[in-house]
C-alpha cells in the first residue's frame, strides 16, 4: 500500500505541478524536468512495482523493477513531447504555451524576437516552426529522451543478471525505443552509450 500511495501521490503531483506551470508560464528546466519525471516517471514505477510484487518477484529486484518503469516512462513522456514540441496544427506545445522540457529549452534559448503568435487556426508560421527546429530544442528532448532510454536498457541488464525472466520486458523495451527511434528521426538510440 505504502508503494501505491507514493507512487500515485508523486504522479498527482506532477499533473498538479503540469497545471501551476501552465497557468503561471515562465517555466525554468529545472521545474519542466521535475513535473516530467513527477508525472510520468512516478506511474512507471507504480506500474512496473506493481507489476513485480503481482509476480511474485524477491522485494531485493524491486528497485530494478520500479527504476525500468520510471525511466521508460520518462522516456516514453520525452519522446511524446519531442513529437508534440511543434507539431503542425492545433496539437503544438509551443502553439499552446505547454511547460514541456523542449518547449521550455526553446524560451530560455532563443535568440531571435520572430513573432510566434499562433494563428487563427491554432498553428504556427512557418518561420516560427524552423526557428524552433533549429533552436537545439527537439535535439535537447531527445538526447534526454535517449538517456533515460539507456538508464532503462540498464535497468533491463541488471534485472538479467538477477535471474529474473526479462524476455517479455526485452521486448517491451525493444519496442519503445523502435518507436523512440522513429519518432526522434535522425537522432536515434546510438546517440547516448
């Protein structure tokens, strides 16, 4: 019980944390990392935790378990805002105003007044979209993306190591960091050792 009240309680916390920034703007990184790791780190290691004590897993593994849930979803949360940073459409962080990880580095880094008012239709100019691209912002989301990627593979190996079946877990990690690696285009997994 005490597993499930920390790790949800952290969760909310991050989407209470998601809200406040929001509404206050002016996020620095530090507040954008932390509501990250707040909300989508902490429903992975309640899921990966609970998962493991549903299995039966020795209470010594849990932290490996627990640590493989946080940075997935971490990860997971990364490249979602890589994706979303400045998207065409109405679905733009930056359009929106959204206190992500990129969208926040993009604020603080810029070094150009272009107008980045959101149209009508809820998109951004095109000038405002390559300013954006070449900002280091989504280079910036992935890189982070990536280490947390690798912090999971990490995870993952020590769990093996343990003797605990990670077959189905493999893949599972396979398959995020495939669609990691589509989605951070160019950038790819090999970025981070």
């Amino acid at each position: 019980m005490r597993h499930f009240c920390a790790t949800t309680g952290g969760a909310c916390a991050g989407q209470f944390l998601d809200a406040l920034l929001e509404r206050r703007g002016g996020a620095t990184l530090e507040e954008a990392h932390r509501m990250t790791r707040l909300k989508s780190g902490n429903l992975g290691t309640f899921a990966a935790g609970f998962a493991a004590r549903l299995a039966g897993a020795d209470s010594d593994v849990f932290p490996l378990f627990e640590g493989l849930g946080f940075n997935l979803f971490t990860c997971g949360q990364l490249v979602d805002d890589h994706r979303d940073g400045c998207a065409p459409g109405g679905r733009s962080d930056l359009a929106r105003s959204k206190a992500t990880l990129p969208v926040v580095f993009f604020a603080r880094h810029r070094h150009t007044s272009i107008d980045l008012d959101v149209r009508g239709d809820g998109t951004l100019s095109p000038a405002a979209h390559n300013v954006y691209e070449s900002s280091g912002a989504p280079l910036y989301a992935a890189v982070l993306a990536l280490a947390y990627l690798g912090r999971a593979r990490a995870n993952l190996q020590r769990l093996a190591e343990r003797g605990c079946s990670i077959g189905p877990l493999g893949r599972f990690v396979e398959g995020v960091e495939s669609e990691a690696a589509r989605t951070l285009g160019a950038v790819g997994p090999g970025v981070v050792a």
